[in-house]
C-alpha cells in the first residue's frame, strides 16, 4: 500500500508540474513504470484519472489562490 501511495504521488506532481510550468514533452514510460502495479485496464485508467483530477484540484487552487 505504502507503494502505490508513493506512485501516486509521484505521478501527480509530475502532472501538477507539467500543467504548472508548461506542457514539455515527457516520455509516457515514465507513467507506465508508475502504474505497474495496477492488474488490470481498469485499475491502470481508475489510477491515471484519481491522479489527473488530484492534479487540475491542486492547480486550480494554487491559480486561484494566486490570482484571485
């Protein structure tokens, strides 16, 4: 469990970096090595959108709370 929470973190704040900084062009293998310890489609796509929508949560906060 300790595995996958550290996974997920890592692969949302290289999202939150990306979308914060700019697009820049990452190799997808670095995602895939993430969820490999998801065993099936479903489990791959439920852990890449948790983290997708964690990470437009935490940019939309950070841009409102500078911006606003």
């Amino acid at each position: 469990m300790m595995g996958f929470a550290k996974r997920f973190v890592a692969v949302v704040v290289n999202m939150a970096g990306e979308l914060w900084m700019g697009f820049y062009r990452r190799n997808s293998d670095f995602y895939d090595k993430q969820t490999t310890g998801s065993k099936s489609k479903l489990g791959y796509f439920s852990f890449i959108i948790a983290a997708a929508a964690v990470t437009i949560g935490i940019v939309s906060w950070m841009y409102s709370r500078m911006y606003s």
